[in-house]
C-alpha cells in the first residue's frame, strides 16, 4: 500500500532590519511576507515553511505603529539583541546604504543568512568582502531583484524562448516620472535619493535594477558609455529645509552587449509619462517588436508592421489619423498566470533556497554586480569615455 509523504515543516524566522521605511514596510512586510504568514506557511515540495517575523528600527513610536496595523507583537530598536535570538535565521536589511556592511557582517558573525535590498554596498570591494564571509561562514545569501519577477519582464524572457524576435538588433529601456522638488507641490520620494551623504543618485538608486533587469533577458552587457545630469537643482527635505542636490536625476546609458546587441537606457526623475507604464522596456528583431511595461507587453510582427515611408504630412480623417497609423497593428500578449507581487516571488524563491536549498538567480554576487554597473556608469561618466564591465574576482 501506497502512503502519502508526509510534509516537513520549517519554522523560519526573519529579522527584518529598516522595517518602518517605504519599501520595507509595504512591498516586503505588507504586500509580500505578511500574505504568506496569513496563509500559515509557504509550501516547497515537500516542505512547509512557516515565518516568524520581528521589526527591528531605530523610532520605537513607528515600529509600534507598524507591528499594531499588520497584527505582530515583536519589534526592537537593538539589533544586537535579536541577532542573538538563535530562533531568527533570517537577516534582511532595507535600512540607509550606509550602514548596510556594518549590520550584514554583524548577521553573518551571529550565524544569520542574509537578504539585502539594492545596492547590497556601497562599493564592489565592500561586496565582496561581505560575500567572503558569508561563504566562508557557509551562509546563504541573496539579494532583492524584483522587476525579473513582474509579468511585462516575464513575458519579454517568454517571447525570446519561443523565437518571436528573430534576430534581435537593439533594444531601449525608458524609465521615471517627474519627482516635485517639495517646493512647488510635495515630493513622491524620499530627500535621502538626491544628496550623495546618503546614498542618493540615479545611478546608484535605479541602474542596478536595469542591469539584472537587461543581464536576465538579453545576457551580459560588454561595455558602456553613459552621461549623467543634475536637473533639479534644489529640492526640500521633509522637514521643509530646502537643500541644493548633488547627485544626478536624470542619467542615459548607451550599452555594448557580449551578444553583439547595442541598447540605450534612460533613467529619470524628472520625466513626465505618456503611455501606459513609468517602465518601456522595447526590443527589436527581425522578425517582430515588443514593448513590456511592469504588467504588460505588446507586440507587433513583421507581417503587421506598416509600410512606413516617411512623415505624414497630410491632413488627418476619422479613418486615417496619426495614431491609428503607428498603434493600430500592436497586439497585447496575454497571460493565464494570477498575478502576485514580484516581490512577494522573491520572497518565496529566497525562502526556499535557504530552507530546501532551490537555486535562485539573485544571489548576493548578482547584488553586486548590479553595484559595479553603477560604479562602471559613474566611471564613464567622469571619464566621458566607454567602459568595459571587468570579470568580479
């Protein structure tokens, strides 16, 4: 007689480490592990994992807010106490860049396996010296790469395995919308991204996320060129204190991939959107085009591009107007997954790696990568010349 396998269960817990912070408290507490705690556990093969999660911070008044509206009773403000806490196996950290390689070594001195938001350091060489200990300390590691998760991207990495591109010849990558300064009306984003003290910067902030974004789909990137500016000159800060930035918000990039493909980046934050989505990742082949957005992605093949001959200067009718000429043969790419929250996926695929030992690609050596590509576009910026990306030792 057959018997059924009987299910591991895994109590995990995880310390999560600048809770009370936007990203931290509503993509990966709200939108990503409380759902998961909701359900009782995560289900991988034959293991059931169940988390446990403790706040840590440094304002005692918002960690309480925060642990009273998601239903949780442990928060601290001493991270030295709950590293101790042999029950927490599970360090992640989404506090200020700068003091990222303080509190990572900490955890892995007490033992603690380590997720980390974008940038994973403030430097290639602080990175590495992190990963050697955690490898050294046999740990596990992983860093947070979302946008390989969302359903536009997806669908992009669908269409190169069916073929539908052809050959691939370029691609573009456009992204950001206009940040008020605080002046005029209220800024949508934190004072810390536009003064360089704290880790601010466009590069630093988003190009991460461009490179495993364009690494994942397309391959390596070879070499760059890329320009950078400061837009918006003065801003003000949450307290009201106006303060002259200085850091770029506003970078283009110009990449050399290994495959042979040329691509462009352009990052913004002061960029007003016309379209469907504050992301248009575009790729170009012989044989079709695709434009993904976070969610979506359209394309168009070569039997429905039109015969194009040049500007249309003629007058426009109901049945022939500019638009309907350029969008009118662009299909959407449908999907029968549910949507989830890529970060939330994240989660799931990091939490199984450290409990049942799945493979993941966004390991803590992915993370910095994402930080020498920053690194490189501020080298070439400064320089005013191409870059090659070097091999991590």
């Amino acid at each position: 007689m057959k018997r059924n396998k009987k299910n591991m269960k895994k109590n995990i817990g995880i310390i999560m480490n600048g809770a009370t912070g936007r990203i931290c408290s509503t993509q990966h507490l709200a939108n990503s592990l409380m759902p998961i705690k909701k359900l009782g556990k995560l289900k991988f093969e034959d293991t059931e994992i169940v988390p446990k999660i403790v706040l840590l911070g440094r304002d005692s008044k918002k960690l309480r807010r925060l642990a009273e509206a998601q239903g949780l009773s442990d928060w601290s403000t001493d991270i030295d106490h709950v590293l101790s806490d042999d029950s927490l196996n599970i360090f992640f950290d989404a506090a200020v860049t700068g003091e990222r390689p303080l509190s990572l070594r900490k955890a892995i001195e007490a033992g603690k396996h380590i997720y980390t938001e974008k940038p994973v350091a403030s430097s290639v060489n602080e990175g590495l010296d992190i990963l050697r200990l955690a490898n050294g300390s046999g740990l596990k590691h992983g860093a947070v790469e979302d946008k390989i998760y969302a359903p536009g991207p997806q669908k992009l990495l669908k269409l190169i395995n069916e073929g539908f591109f052809g050959r691939i010849v370029n691609f573009t990558l456009e992204f950001g919308w206009w940040v008020f300064d605080g002046i005029e009306r209220p800024s949508s984003r934190s004072s810390w991204n536009y003064r360089q003290l704290t880790g601010g910067g466009m590069f630093f902030d988003m190009f991460p996320h461009w490179r495993y974004l364009i690494e994942y789909i397309l391959g390596p990137i070879k070499n760059l060129v890329a320009s950078g500016q400061t837009a918006q000159k003065q801003r003000q800060d949450e307290a009201g204190k106006q303060f002259n930035v200085d850091v770029e918000d506003c970078c283009k990039a110009i990449l050399e991939m290994e495959s042979g493909i040329n691509g462009i980046i352009i990052s913004s934050w002061v960029n007003r959107v016309r379209g469907d989505d504050i992301l248009r990742f575009k790729i170009d082949g012989t044989k079709g085009t695709a434009v993904a957005g976070i969610r979506s992605c359209f394309v168009q093949s070569s039997n429905n591009t039109p015969d194009i001959t040049g500007f249309n200067f003629q007058a426009e009718t109901e049945e022939n107007t500019q638009s309907s000429l350029y969008a009118s043969d662009w299909k959407e790419v449908g999907s029968d997954e549910p949507y989830i929250n890529p970060y939330r996926l994240g989660w799931e695929d990091y939490l199984a790696h450290v409990v049942a030992g799945k493979e993941i690609i966004s390991d803590y050596r992915s993370g910095i990568k994402d930080v020498q590509f920053a690194e490189t576009c501020i080298e070439s910026w400064r320089k005013k010349k191409w870059v090659s990306l070097a091999n991590l030792d």
